[in-house]
C-alpha cells in the first residue's frame, strides 16, 4: 500500500500502475488491469505486457496505424519509440532473468534494443559470434546482436543504422549509446531501456544519454534509415 501512496513533493508518474490514482489497484478481485490475456502480473503490484503471447501482434497493429502515411522509413522510427514505450514497467530484461540464452547476472540493454529494432522492422543485424567457450555468456556458438559499446562506436558498421553528428538533434527510434548501455529515444531528452537500480528493476524512461556527463561525445546516437 505504501507503494502506491504519492510523497510530499513527489513524482506521481513514477508511482506502480498509476499508484492511489489508479482504482484498479484496490480491487480485491482485480488482475493485471482486467486483462490478464494481455497482460501479467507476477507479483501482485505491477501489470506488465505477456511476452508468452507472440508480441507480433504489437508490431502488426503499430504497422497498420502507420500505412498510408509519412514515410517508410519515418513510420519505422516512430514504431521503434512506441514500442519500446509499450514495454516500460517491464521485467522481463532484467538481469535475474533468462531470456534469448542469457542467463542470471547478465545484463540485457542490447538485447532490449535489438527486440525493439527488429520488431519494428529496423533489425540491426547479428555481427557477433561467441565461440563454446562454456564461460561464456552464450554457450552454443550462436550469433548475437550488436553490444552497447559497438552502438556507441561510430566507425563499427550497423546495417541500415547511421551515426549522428553533433549538430544533429537525437529523434524518437534512434538508438543512443555510450560503451557501458545502449537504450532507444523516446522522447525529448528522454530513452527508455533497462534499469539495474536494485529498487526498482525493470524498462523505464529517463535522461540517459542527455545529461552533461553524456553530452559532447559521452553518448553517441544513430538513426535508422532503411537498407537499401
């Protein structure tokens, strides 16, 4: 209860599911926001989207609202950045769980963003090749997308992916990077990716890759702009 209750001064939008403001969270017979084939909810407190279901049907529906209108290539980044956001609150990337072969203790930013890439259509590629070395983080010689530091190098390749220069305003669906987190732009000033905080673990949308520490080269951005 005490999670859902606003502080003095506090921001209300980091609240659980809406916290006091959200009626859902007080009935005692409630599951995941009355619609538990969409969603799940693991732990009684935050609804999140079920990734058991085929998350095709997010990316179809996302295509089907942009046909017909801007371009190609403009729809794909706005797909990048809706989709991305569809996922905040969630869990499913965190580092205690298992997911595309990585398990317990690994952190998933990249492949948050090559999820989010490549079902909006703008798919990044998978350059990297881990050997069956059984210390590593995959163990069956499989292929694997670009990590946070090859996002943020400008001279490492990404199909379809172009660098940003520095007069060049970042866009919701670009991919912005420094060595150590890669995560996607969603709005103005803001990414959204995944969150090591011990707290709070799960997607959410903040200022990385815009605060001063990240300015004037500490972060680097890319845009997606098809293959040809």
């Amino acid at each position: 209860m005490g999670e859902y209750v606003p502080s003095a001064g506090g921001d209300n939008s980091k609240l659980p599911n809406g916290g006091v403001y959200n009626y859902l969270n007080f009935h005692a017979y409630h599951y995941s926001n009355n619609n538990p084939i969409k969603y799940v909810d693991p732990d009684g407190r935050i609804s999140e989207p079920n990734l058991k279901r085929d998350n095709s049907n997010i990316v179809q529906q996302l295509s089907q609202h942009s046909e017909g209108s801007g371009s190609i290539v403009g729809n794909t980044r706005s797909n990048i950045a809706s989709l991305a956001r569809s996922f905040i609150n969630s869990k499913s990337w965190n580092t205690e769980v298992k997911r595309d072969g990585l398990g317990e203790g690994v952190e998933k930013c990249n492949i948050f963003v090559y999820e989010m890439t490549k079902g909006a259509g703008a798919d990044p590629g998978l350059p990297n090749k881990i050997g069956k070395n059984p210390f590593a983080r995959y163990q069956d010689g499989r292929k694997t997308p670009p990590v946070a530091s090859q996002w943020a190098d400008l001279d490492f390749n990404i199909p379809g992916w172009r660098g940003l220069s520095s007069d060049e305003k970042p866009m919701p669906g670009d991919v912005v990077a420094t060595s150590e987190h890669v995560a996607i732009v969603t709005d103005d000033g803001k990414s959204t990716g995944t969150n090591y905080r011990i707290d709070s673990p799960r997607i959410w949308e903040n200022d990385f890759g815009f605060r001063d520490e990240h300015k004037n080269g500490g972060a680097t951005f890319r845009r997606w702009e098809g293959n040809e």
